[in-house]
C-alpha cells in the first residue's frame, strides 16, 4: 500500500561568513540552537566537497519525518537550503505542525548566530 509524502523546501541567502557558521556548528550541536531544536535527533555534522550537510530523522506516531540543512559558502556569505519531507498517513495530521516548526527556520537560525 502507497504512504502519502509531504515535502518542503526553504532556501536563504544569508550574508552571514560561512566560516562563522560552521565554526560555531562544530562548537556546539545543532540541538543547542534555539531554531534547531523543534526537528531533533540531527546527526552529526558531515562535511562534503562544497559545504556542509546536517541531516535530521525521526518516526512519531507511524509517521517518518526526515530532512536536511544544506550549508554552501557564497561569494556574499553563506547559502542555507533546507529540505523536508513526512512520510506515512498520520502525516496528514501532522504536516502542519512540521510547517509550523519550520516556518523562518532559517531566519531564526541566522538570528542565533
């Protein structure tokens, strides 16, 4: 049987340095930010190529919620790009609290820095 998926996307061009960024996401885990902590259990850190990539997953009540926080240097500072999605039925009921806790995700974050 098909499970419905729900997805979202949100980007920001930020001129916060990236450096600064992940200087301070390596001093501290993402659950330490204020805007991060409504997605929980984010793994660690993992760096590739062109950025750095945090990933978050997490089942609640028969529904798989899954994601990521993209973080790329830009010639004016950084680029966040975060994606989303929730899996299964109850995700019905649950989208909306998941737009909810992501909605000016990324503003919140570049707040906190």
């Amino acid at each position: 049987m098909k499970h419905p998926v729900f997805s979202f996307e949100a980007e920001l061009l930020t001129d916060a340095p990236f450096d600064h960024i992940v200087e301070r996401l390596r001093a501290a885990p993402p659950q330490l930010f204020k805007s991060l902590r409504p997605l929980s259990r984010w793994a660690a850190p993992e760096v590739v190529a062109d950025g750095v990539i945090l990933r978050w997953t997490r089942t609640m009540a028969g529904a798989e919620e899954s994601g990521e926080l993209t973080l790329r240097p830009d010639p004016k500072g950084a680029h966040l790009r975060l994606e989303g999605r929730m899996k299964g039925w109850a995700g019905f009921l649950f989208f909306g609290l998941l737009r909810w806790r992501t909605d000016r995700l990324l503003d919140r974050f570049v707040e906190e820095l």
